[in-house]
C-alpha cells in the first residue's frame, strides 16, 4: 500500500510514473489531497481510481472528539482533570468550522489558562482560538463556490445572502479587485440596459476600493452588491453578443457593405467606397434604413430588449427604429424593380 498525502503537489511527470505500478497491482495507491481531483490529478490515474469525498465534521462531531480528548489519559488531557463548560464548547465547535485539530490544538492552549475550578469557559476558548478556523482557500474550489454563490443570489434578487457571500469572501482574504471585477461583469451581463446606471455604479465602485483598498472600500463593494441585486434583471445584451459572436465564428465574414467602407483617398472613392451612404441625420427622426450586415447576414436581428426597466422604454423605440428599416427596404425594393 503506497500512502500519497497531499498528492496534489506530485507534478504530471511524477503521477506519470506511479501510473504503471498501479496498473501492473504493484502498489495500492492510496491519494489524499485538499484540492479538486480533477483538476489536480492526472486523468489516466484518476480514472484507476475510486474518489471518495471527506466532509467537514458536524459541530456534533467537534464536541464528541473534544469530549474524548479531556478524559483520555494517554493521547489526550485526561491526566489534568478537566472539564469545559456548556457555553465554552458551544464556541469551540463554532469556531473549529468542522475542523477537528482546530478544535484540540485551541482546546490544549485554552486548557493552560484554567483556574483552580478546571475548567474551560467561553472567554479562556476565544483568547485562545482568537478567530474562526479558515476553511477558505484563496486558489481553491472554496473561492470558485463562493464566488459562484456571490453572483447566483445577485442574479437572484437576493441582497441579504449576496452580502454575506461578498462578506465571506472580503472577510478570508480574497482580492477586492477581483471581486469589483466580478461585480462590473455582472453589472453588463445581468443587469444590462434594464439598468444602465448599475455599470457606472460598478466601474465608480471599483475606482473607490482601488483607491482607499480595505477595509473602507468593502463598503462601496456592500453598496453595490445591494444595488445590483435590488435592481432590475435583464441578460439580453449577453444574449445578443453571443448570437453576434457565433455568426462571426461560423458564417463567411464577408466584405462590409461598400456604401460603409471607409473612402480616406481617391482611389477608395474611385472604387466606390462610401457611395450610396446615407447620413442619418439628414432624415426625419434621425433613422434611416440601410443594409447595414453583410449580405449573407441580411435581416438579421441580435437584440431583443425584455419588458424589464429601462429596457421597456428601448423595445418600444427599437420597434420604431425596425419599422424605419422596414419601410425603407420596401421602397429600395420598388425601386428596384422600377
């Protein structure tokens, strides 16, 4: 049996050589590691193996181990006679977040304050555990979970849980401006022209953490967070980019319609660049209809605005604006024919 603690840190050549020693029965492998398998393990190793997933202990569990260690002569402080109060270890199981050599390094440290009555309270249990146990890895699943959880409960209208995920992520260490960056991508892709203050808010709120930092800029990420979850939802931008951004991938790019091309010298303008342009401002209501996609792309349409904010008042201008463009190809299409 071949025991690997933290195999995550065994670069691919290494797990590469384990391989056939595995394969072969040579060796029972036996990985252990804080990090996601499957981003971390070779997949030819990991599809030989069996992964099984170790929870956080219950505080049930920290209190029963706790328990144990406070009467257990030989590995633990049974020798001192000890006892914790009810309220003493109501704390500590809170504050080891399931982590069980938490619980018993501040039980041991906590234990060297005790006063003639042995025992353990509240107070001797926070002086000696001084914060929470983190359980949060900057570079982990834990921070792509949290982050995750951040913008589904925005996305949710939710600014009670979005606060405290923005919290617990400020609060472990993570990157303020990597969570203003977040924030302004959400600003675009879920709030959108439903709101379309809530992206000057998000840039003006990562100017402010840039430049005050922490812990004061948290309060202007608070105020934004708050502002996007309470404020109207819209991913039709995100939509209609997508559908423009696969047209661009998968059909011919033709040329730019000739009447748009850009005519900065007489041979452009002899070719007939720009002719045929028509200045918009010279029309009634500032709109006139043009051909404006390439031809292979003719007619077709990317925004659809929702009847959310202040995307109502676009979709009924927008109709207005289809209209124009209707009209002024039926009349290219007389003409034509004329």
């Amino acid at each position: 049996v071949l025991f690997v603690d933290e195999i995550h840190r065994f670069n691919r050549s290494q797990q590469d050589a384990i391989l056939p020693h595995v394969e072969d029965g040579t060796v029972i492998l036996i990985g252990a590691t804080t990090e996601n398998p499957s981003f971390e393990v070779n997949a030819p190793l990991l599809s030989r193996s069996r992964v099984i997933t170790l929870r956080a202990l219950t505080d049930d569990h920290v209190k029963t181990i706790v328990s144990r260690a406070l009467v257990d002569d030989e590995r633990g402080l049974g020798q001192d006679q000890l006892t914790i109060d009810a309220d003493g270890l109501d704390l500590l199981a809170n504050m080891a977040n399931g982590d069980a050599r938490f619980a018993l390094n501040t039980l041991e440290v906590a234990s060297a304050g005790v006063g003639d009555d042995r025992v353990i309270t509240a107070d001797l249990v926070q002086d000696a555990a001084q914060r929470r146990a983190a359980t949060y890895d900057k570079d982990g699943d834990d921070h792509y979970d949290t982050i995750s959880a951040l913008h589904k409960t925005i996305r949710g209208s939710d600014p009670d849980a979005a606060l405290y995920w923005l919290a617990r992520m400020l609060e472990r260490g993570d990157d303020p401006m990597y969570v203003a960056r977040r924030l302004v991508r959400f600003a675009s892709e879920d709030v959108g022209l439903a709101d379309p203050q809530a992206l000057e808010l998000a840039m003006a709120a990562q100017q402010a953490v840039h430049f005050i930092g922490l812990p004061e800029g948290a309060l202007a990420l608070a105020e934004l967070t708050v502002y996007l979850a309470l404020a109207p939802k819209s991913n039709a931008i995100y939509v209609a980019y997508g559908q423009a951004r696969d047209d661009v991938a998968r059909t011919r790019n033709d040329p730019v319609p000739i009447h748009l091309r850009n005519a900065p010298a007489k041979l452009m303008k002899d070719l007939g660049y720009g002719e045929g342009y028509k200045y918009a401002h010279d029309f009634d209501e500032g709109i006139v209809g043009q051909q404006n996609l390439p031809e292979n792309l003719k007619g077709r349409t990317y925004y659809t605005p929702t009847e959310r904010g202040f995307e109502r008042n676009l979709r009924d201008r927008l109709e207005r604006i289809r209209e124009i463009y209707r009209e002024s190809a039926s009349e290219a299409g007389r003409d034509s024919k004329a």
